[in-house]
C-alpha cells in the first residue's frame, strides 16, 4: 500500500513555468479530468490518494514531485529552482511531517524533485537549470547517512532528468538519449524511447505497475516487447505545462 500525495490543478495554471515547450493554450476543464484519471491510476495501481486543495497562488502547484524528495527513511523538502515555485513547499511538508522526519534544501541550494531519480541506494540529480551544484551537495549530505550515494547526472535540452531517464522495471531504464549520455547506464538495461517521441522517458513507477502516457505508441511497442505492460494514461494537457507522470504525485509507503 501507497500513499500517492496529488493536489488539485491551480486555476492559475495558464500562466505556469515553461522552458522547453511553447504555450498553448489550456483547456482547464479536460486537463482537470486528465487529473482525476490520473488519480484513478493511482488508486487502481493501489495508492490511496492524499488530495491537497489547489493553491490559486502558485501556477505549477499541481507537479507536487518537485517540492520534496520521498524516501523510506527521511523526506526532503526541496527549495525549487524556479522562485515562483518556492512557496508550494509548506503545504506538502505539513503533510509529510505525519509520514516522515524531514529535512530541508536551504538557500542559496536549489533543487527540483524533478532532478532526482532513486534507484535502490543510488540517488541520480539531474545538473539542471533548476538544481544547482549547491542543491545536489546538500542533498548528499542528507542522505549519505542513511547509505545513499548521491551522483550529478550532466543532461541537456530538456528541464528534469526525469524528462531524460525513468525506471520502469528493476534494472530497467528508459532513455531519451538526446537528452542525457546513455553510456553512463551500462550496468542497466535500457530502452530507448522512439526518436519520433522525444517526450516519452518520463513514466511513474507505483509499485510493481508502470503509469504511462497513452500517445508514445512507438515506445509503448518498445516496452511492449520488453514485457512491460503500462497502465495508460493522457495527462496531454499538464503536458502543455510541461509536466508528465512522475510530477504529479508523490508517492510514500
Ligand atoms: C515547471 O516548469 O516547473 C512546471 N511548469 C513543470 C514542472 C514539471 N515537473 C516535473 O516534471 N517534475
């Protein structure tokens, strides 16, 4: 049993972050079911949700991914690299605090929870335009003492390293090789999504399930052939603001 925190779309979310996609236009109501279907997955993969109400201040609130690091000994709350994200934190951590100890990513560290990819006791953060040197130094210090190795991971085009590379069985690694150097992975097996999907890295793992988007039919043949069978979901207008599956929701057990 999970528990999948997620927090209502923000009304304001037209005016969100973007890095590396154009804006469009939202239609708030269909991203809104998106959402609600996205919880569905959740809860059908064995999460019981935690729905925080929306925050009419902060844009980007729902990608509840990035204010904090979830791991089974301790949680960090993150100080996100956008200014205009930090006051999401508070919210998440009173929740938190009834799970975990938590920590906390001070000034002048940045750090998005987008950055940070656990695989076993191995914490890769994405050197990105949101986590500076000083957010993936601090993260180190944390989590050493609990047997976590923490490593930067260079990546390039892209906002997260979850945008780049996501875990989607044990060992098993799903790539956008034109965002981060594949070469890095050999201990693992990789997939590497289809050139002409260039989005399609980013997929949530809940458990032993796979929460993926339902419009990267080319890769989902590719983990299709890998026998991994995703649970589908279109969450095609969060990705307008650039988000994807694993920042919609923080997962605990
Ligand atoms: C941002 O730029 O911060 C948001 N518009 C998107 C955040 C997506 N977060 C994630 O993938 N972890």
């Amino acid at each position: 049993m999970f528990y999948a925190i997620t927090r209502q779309i923000s009304p304001a979310m037209a005016r969100c972050e973007l890095t590396h996609v154009d804006r469009a236009p939202i239609d708030m109501e269909l991203a809104a079911q998106q959402h609600h279907q996205y919880q569905q997955a959740l809860r059908a993969l064995g999460c019981e949700n935690i729905l925080l109400t929306s925050e009419p201040d902060f844009p980007d609130s729902v990608f509840v991914e990035d204010v904090a690091v979830v791991l089974d000994e301790i949680a960090v709350i993150t100080r996100p690299g956008a200014e205009s994200r930090r006051g999401e934190s508070a919210t998440v951590a009173a929740v938190l605090a009834k799970h975990r100890t938590l920590a906390y990513i001070t000034a002048p560290a940045t750090l998005d929870g987008g950055d940070v990819l656990r695989l076993g006791r191995r914490i890769l953060v994405g050197q990105s335009g949101r986590s500076n040197t000083a957010g993936i130094e601090q993260l180190r210090e944390l989590l050493q003492p609990y047997g976590y190795s923490v490593q930067a991971m260079p990546i390039h085009g892209c906002l997260h390293l979850k945008s780049a590379v996501t875990e989607v069985a044990d060992g098993v690694l799903l790539v956008q090789p034109e965002w981060i150097d594949a070469s890095q992975f050999a201990q693992y097996t990789i997939i590497l999504v289809d050139p002409a999907e260039p989005h399609a890295a980013n997929a949530l793992r809940v458990g032993s399930g796979l929460i993926y988007p339902s419009y990267f039919p080319r890769t989902l043949a590719r983990l299709h052939d890998s026998g991994i069978v995703p649970l589908l979901v279109d969450v095609a207008e969060l990705q307008k603001a650039e988000g994807a599956v694993t920042c919609c929701s923080l997962l605990l057990n």
